[in-house]
C-alpha cells in the first residue's frame, strides 16, 4: 500500500505479488491505482474540475486542462513507484468524479493493452482524437454511470465519453449502454421523483454513496 499527496491531488496504490508456481511464473497479480474523487470544501477540486479549456496530451490528442495539471502534481513519483515494483501484474486504474478523469489521464500514461480501467460517475475527459485513439489502443474500458448523474455529461463541447457505458436506472439494474430513449424516459422518472421528495435528482446520483449501494447488489 502506498498513498501520494500533492496539491489537492491523492492517489492510493495497492498490489499484490504476482503467484509462482514452479518454474512457471503466472502473472495474477494486480497492482490497483485509485484517485480520490472531488470534495466540494476543496477549493482546489473545484478549480480542477472548472478548468476545462483543452490542452494536448502528447500521443493522444487534446484533453482538460483542469485534469492534466492535477495528474501532473503526483504523476512523476507516481510512475517511478509503480515502474520499480512493476513485473508482470496487470494495472488497474479508478476512480469517482474528478478521480474517474485523473484514471483515465493515468492511464494513457501508463497502460497497456491489459490495462484495466473502471471509473464512476466520470466527466468526459478529452476530444474525439482521445476517445478514438482511447478506444483502440485501451480497450478495456468500464464507465459506469448512476442514473441521472450530472458530472457525467459534462463537459459537452468538444469532448467525448471513453469507454463502454454500464448504467443503473432508477431502480438499479444495469444496463449496457442503453439507447438514448431509454436514458431520456430515465430522467424524466428521476427528475419528478427528485421534484416530489425535495432533491435534485442528478446530484444526488452522483454522490458516491449511491454508487457504492448500487453496485452491492452485484458483488459477489
């Protein structure tokens, strides 16, 4: 286990040996990379998250400013700890919120073709160019978004979602990238129901508690 701190950015690392079996090396390990999501008494956070003019990525295309700086802040001791510990585990990237976008920066850093990557309630991170060139050389993508969670359509102009789409309805069930009817019956179910106990409907979906009792029901 090991945690990284700088500016407003965190980020846990957690990983298990790979397994030996003979003379045969097995590679089961994982070594996990976890960004914290964004906390709105952090005025940093919000900064991060309010920046969202596009700068270039080197390799793949234009993305938020906002992200890349806060992945910048912690990136360098990052990549030299998990480059002296890494042999064969395969990396897993995640994160909520403004955690979701900084895994997802990660790992274009930092993946490979095993990579995994499973953010929650994400913002859309960079361009067309990023998403595609994300899509082809990352294809192991899980984007998992609550219902009628607002961080995940934002930000709209000129940016573009990574990823295969797992979303809980208002009742929890998951569906697979549902067509867009379907999402728009959605919200206008979670939006009345939000009017009717005095909430607004897409904030609450985004907090992390809902993710977390949402995905209970299919932990095994």
């Amino acid at each position: 286990f090991k945690f990284f701190s700088s500016g407003s950015t965190q980020c846990y690392v957690l990983q298990s040996s790979p397994n030996y079996t003979g003379n045969n090396l097995v590679p089961m390990g994982e070594i996990i990379i976890c960004f914290r999501g964004t906390e709105v008494t952090q005025f940093a956070d919000i900064k991060a998250d309010l920046e969202f003019l596009k700068v270039y990525e080197s390799g793949w295309g234009m993305v938020h400013e906002g992200f890349q700086e806060s992945l910048n802040l912690v990136f360098d001791e990052l990549m030299a700890y998990v480059s002296s510990n890494l042999t064969t585990q395969r990396l897993i990237f995640t994160g909520h919120s403004l955690g979701a976008g900084l895994a997802t920066l990660c790992m274009a850093r930092m993946g490979d073709v095993e990579s995994e990557l499973y953010t929650f309630g994400s913002p859309r991170v960079g361009d067309k160019g990023f998403s595609e060139a994300f899509r082809h050389q990352l294809p192991n993508c899980y984007r998992f978004r609550n219902h009628n969670d607002l961080v995940t359509r934002i930000p709209k102009i000129g940016y573009h979602h990574i990823g295969t789409m797992y979303y809980f309805d208002e009742v929890g069930e998951l569906k697979v990238d549902p067509p867009w009817w379907y999402r728009f019956k959605e919200f206008c179910y979670g939006m009345l129901s939000g009017f009717i106990s005095f909430e607004v409907d897409s904030l609450r979906d985004h907090s992390v508690s809902r993710y977390t009792h949402r995905l209970s029901k299919y932990n095994r």
